[in-house]
C-alpha cells in the first residue's frame, strides 16, 4: 500500500463525486484521511441517502462498512484534529484532492488561511511541494473564483472543475461522475479503469 492519499470533502454541490473517488481510492490499494466540513454534511443530506454520524470515529466506522473495507484503509479526521498527520509535514501524504471544492475553500487555501485541519492540510501540500487537486463545481465565477484559481494554478495546484466530457457518450450519473473522477484519479497518478479514454473506442474518441 502507498503512503495514502488525503481527501477532503467540502460544502460545493457534487457529493457524488467525492463518495466515488474515496471508492475509487480504496479499491486502488490507496489508504485514505478523509476531512469533511461540517457544511458537506448538509450538502450530503441534501444529495445523497448517506446518514453520517456525527462522531468522529463513529462516522470512520459508518464509511468504512459503506465502502466495504476493511478497518484502518480509511481513517476521518475531525475539522480540529492537529495531531493528525496530515497537519504537518513531517508526516502528511503528499498527494491530496478537495472534492467537491467550494469556493469558499478555495479562497482560504489560496490566502493560507489554515483555520481548519482541511486548510492546513491544503497549506502542508503546497509547502512540501505536493500534489494538490482542487476540483470546484460553481457556476457562473466570478472575478474573485477565477483570480484564486490562477494564484493556486501558478503555484502548481491543478485546478479541475467538475465538468464531465460527452465524448464516451454516458447513459448515467455514474458514467458522468466517473468521467471526472478519473481525471482526477490521473492527476493523483492513480491507476484505474472507470471509463474509456479519447482516440481508444470506436469511431476515435467513443468506446460505444
């Protein structure tokens, strides 16, 4: 198993995306620290049938049973958790996404604001030199979103709206969600099979 991979779920639309890369991430061999703001949790309730706990450790058992793991693949950490290892950078994963990332986030990461064990996670990537994936679904943006997009992009963060492509010509929800959650798992340098890419189906750029 790899040295793991953060994951923190933040208060944008999009919760579907972020379930399924924490999946995607396990069945991988991926271990994971999962951070979810307390405004995921009413984006969750809103667009999901997922009932989260509100204990800490009660809600890693809860994930864990949902993604069928086994225990101590996934580890959730609390908003204040500042002994965890993803608060320092002795010790943090040097790959993490933010998925779905508000923009709100995005703003704070871009400030260093660190105010929050998910902040300081993001603030711990950019100064070790990691990979940080940001993965915004706002719409339309403004001057402010874009003006920290590109501070964040000049810093070598990947910037990777939640936007899928047509070209696979999805029948579901899933084939959309799965397309995003594959580039994302390529930017994380993640292997993995959710969906055919461009030029390698039938008629060019279609698998069907």
């Amino acid at each position: 198993m790899r040295e793991g991979v953060t994951v923190a779920w933040t208060g944008a639309s999009g919760s579907p995306y972020g379930l399924r890369l924490v999946e995607a991430l396990l069945a991988a061999g991926e271990s994971v620290h999962l951070l979810i703001s307390r405004a995921a949790r009413v984006v969750l309730a809103e667009e999901t049938d997922l009932a989260l706990p509100g204990n800490t450790r009660a809600l890693e058992r809860a994930l864990t049973d949902h993604f069928g793991e086994q225990p101590g693949n996934l580890r959730v950490l609390g908003p204040e958790e500042w002994t965890s290892p993803v608060a320092s950078g002795s010790s943090a994963p040097r790959r993490m996404a933010i998925c779905p990332c508000s923009t709100g986030t995005l703003a704070a990461v871009a400030t260093g604001a660190s105010d929050n064990l998910i902040e300081r996670a993001a603030d711990v990537i950019l100064k070790e030199g990691g990979r940080l994936v940001l993965v915004p679904r706002e719409a339309p943006l403004s001057a402010i979103h874009l003006e920290n997009m590109l501070t964040l992009a000049r810093l070598g963060v990947t910037i990777l709206p939640a936007s899928p492509g047509f070209y696979h010509r999805p029948a579901t929800i899933d084939e959309l969600v799965d397309q995003v959650v594959g580039r994302i798992l390529d930017h994380l340098e993640v292997e993995h099979e959710l969906g055919p890419r461009w030029g390698y189906g039938p008629e060019g750029g279609s698998s069907r």
